[in-house]
C-alpha cells in the first residue's frame, strides 16, 4: 500500500512476489496450504496439470477482484464474500473443463469442486490480497499457483512414471524395452499412501538444501 | 438395514476421508499435535457432516438436480439447476458452521474456548464440502444412505486424527533427522497409516 505509484510493473520486489512462493515459501511444502487436493489428483501427470492450471487461474482472478473490492467489503462478512467470488469462479472452471475436456474433468471428480475450500485460496486472499494492490495481488496468486503446480507436476511425473510407467500416457519404460529385462511397475505408487511419502520425501530433500526451513523441536 | 450398515463400515474404514481421498488435510496436519485438541475437533467435524451432508441432499434432491423442480408443476420439470450446487453446498455449510459455534458458545463455552479458531475453520474444511459432493456423486438412495455415510465418513476422519495425534504425542521423544523435524515425518507418518488401512480394503458385510 504504501509503494510509490510509479513503482515499475516488474521490479525487483513484484518479481519475488512471483519467484518466493515456488520455492523459500512454497505454498504446499513450507505454509501447508491446499495438501488435500494436491495429494488425490497427481495419480496420472495430465489431471495433476490440469488441477494446477486451474487453481492457478482461480488463485489469480480471485486475487485481483478481492484486492480491488478489499476497501468496500465490510469485516464481519469478508470470509462469506471472498468465497462467493471464489465459488463462482470455481463454478465456471468446472463448466468450461466439463465442456472442452470431459474425460479429465470426470477423472478429476469432486476435486474441481473442492477448489473453492483449497487453503491456499483463503489462505492468500485473507494474508496477501486484503491487504495490497491489484497488480501486487495478480503477481502473489501466480506464483502460488505455479509453486502448488509444481509440487503436484513432480508429484504426477513420479506417481505416473513408476505406478503406471507412462509419462502423459506415452509408454516410456515399454519403449525403452524395460520390461522385457524383468522390470515390472511398482502398483503401491498408484495408490494413495505413495502420495503422502513423496510430498514427505521431498519436503526432506527441499529442507535439506535449505537448513533455514528446518522446524525447531 | 444391512445396506446402510455396509455403507457405514465402507465410509470408516475403506473409503476414509484421510486415506483415501486426503479430504480435510490442512487441518488435519495442523490440528493433529495433542490428542486433546484433536478429539476436540474430529467431534465438531463429525457433527457439522452429521448435519450438513443430509441438508443438502435434500436440497439437491427437491432443488437443483435434473427434474427436481417437477413439484412445481409441469412446466419446471426439465429444469436442471446442478451448475449451482457449489454455490448452495457452500453457502450451506458456511451457514451451519455459524449456527453450530453459536449452539457450542452458548451451551458449552468449555468445549468452545478448546476449539477455539478451528470451529470457523472446519467451514472452509474439505471434508465437509467433500462430503456433501460425494454424496452427489455416488447418488445414495434416501436420507437414511446419505445420513450413515455422513456419520462413518465423520467418525473416520476422528479415528485418523486421534491416531495420528496419539503417534505425534510419542514422536516428541524420538530423534528425527532435522530436515524432516516437523512436516515431513508427518507427511511420511499418514502415508504408513494409510498403507495400513490398506489392509481393511475389501470387507463387506
């Protein structure tokens, strides 16, 4: 709020805006936001993109209509507001994806729906976009999306590879003639308690990089 | 009867909201640390499904599906108003939750003060929209299907979070390595529970 007007669009400070969420501040891995659709969309790599694609946009817009309606919207009714806007955003994602892509919208079931009680959506609206300007908002909800998009691509690349040993439905490890040298597909990746070792696995590996994200006893 | 006690069984232990769907996790991983609060809020979550699943299938029921208008008269039976049921689901919710923390409030300000910030929150709790679209989707037959998978999805979410707080309670006293102090050995903690309700797949009474 109290930048100058003439601030560049893409200043050094709106550019970590951008950057801190997919890393340092990563919303899934170091704020715990949004974990319960994260974990159940990313058994195949194309749904995971999807999902993330489409949280991305919601984060985004809502954002940016929230921030621009944050002076008119009286307190006490803020958190019903903010999930109207969110709702209805929601609800034409779902119909624009039951439209153009029915059979990744069936795969995705409630999941599409569920968006509107995503952590990050709330979460971010309540701690970034109540409290700054458009612009700054747009920037914050990108890069959220892409940080949660990320994990749930790493997550849906691994699950799909070695459950199913596709990449976005190309049979990879056919391909390179795997299986006839006695390589068989690990069915436990397809199932959901993989989900959460892996997020733990990679949590462990971005901690590890980073010993400033390491939580004290 | 033997129908609504399958649906009950299968919504604890085999289609659990934790497990197998991660409905709810947020405040699951953020809840879960002393078994106190966690009991705390597996009850609210149970009752707020006990009451909000069943509102809103007979809301989706008489309302919005395909066809349910025809009570109107003739000229509203093609109507199909389901692109709403975001919209009226959460509205539903947000509404019940309101009521629920003013009952608690007055009733039992005990339980409300150890609830604290996480009653406004099971609002915005996936399990409990979760539920309510499942419902939807799988397209139970009856208030009475609807109202048993409310209270076995509600009772499943408490079993997984009392256990998981149980378990964290215990790890305080154990030697993790630093990086995964904290989230990560949650994370890998309900994947290894969750292998092991694994093992309930398949039973059917």
């Amino acid at each position: 709020m109290s930048t100058p007007e003439k601030e560049p669009l893409l200043s050094a400070k709106n550019l970590k805006l951008l950057t801190s969420p997919v890393g340092k501040n990563n919303p899934i891995t170091v704020q715990v936001l949004g974990i319960c659709s994260a974990l159940a969309v990313t058994v195949k790599l194309k749904p995971a993109l999807v999902m993330a694609l489409s949280v991305t946009i919601v984060v985004a817009v809502s954002n940016v209509v929230i921030s621009a309606l944050r002076s008119r919207i009286p307190d006490r009714i803020r958190i019903i507001v903010q999930l109207v806007v969110i709702a209805t955003l929601v609800i034409i994602v779902d119909q624009v994806l039951k439209a153009y892509a029915f059979d990744v919208s069936k795969q995705l079931s409630v999941f599409v729906g569920l968006i509107i009680t995503n952590c990050i959506l709330m979460g971010r609206l309540e701690a970034f976009a109540m409290s700054n300007s458009p612009w700054k908002s747009f920037l914050d909800g990108l890069g959220n999306g892409a940080g949660y998009g990320l994990i749930l691509i790493v997550v849906g690349f691994f699950r799909e590879l070695l459950g199913s040993g596709t990449v976005m439905g190309y049979p990879v490890i056919q391909k390179l003639g795997l299986y006839s040298a006695g390589y068989e597909n690990n069915g436990m990746m397809i199932l959901p308690p993989m989900a959460l070792i892996l997020v733990g696995l990679i949590i462990w590996v971005q901690r590890s990089r980073d010993k400033s994200l390491i939580e004290n006893k | 009867m033997e129908n609504l006690l399958n649906i009950f069984i299968k919504s604890i232990f085999i289609d659990n909201m934790i497990f197998a769907y991660f409905l709810g996790m947020c405040s699951y991983l953020a809840v879960s640390k002393t078994v106190r609060t966690s009991v705390g809020l597996g009850i609210a979550v149970t009752f707020v499904l006990l009451i909000t699943v069943p509102v809103n299938y007979l809301i989706d029921t008489y309302l919005l599906k395909k066809g349910a208008l025809s009570w109107l008269g003739a000229s509203f039976a093609d109507l199909d108003l389901s692109f709403l049921s975001f919209m009226i689901f959460i509205a539903v919710i947000a509404a019940m939750v309101q009521i629920v923390e003013m009952v608690i409030e007055k009733f039992s300000p005990a339980l409300y003060n150890s609830l604290g910030i996480f009653l406004p929150l099971i609002a915005v709790n996936c399990a409990i929209l979760g539920a309510s679209l499942f419902m939807q989707e799988r397209e139970y037959h009856g208030i009475a299907e609807v109202t048993s998978f409310a209270l076995g999805s509600g009772i499943g979410w408490f079993l997984a979070i009392v256990g998981l707080a149980a378990i964290r309670e215990k790890l305080r006293y154990s030697n993790v390595p630093a990086p995964l102090r904290g989230l990560g050995i949650t994370f890998i903690l309900v994947g290894l529970m969750a292998i092991a309700f694994m093992g309930l797949m398949g039973i059917k009474l």
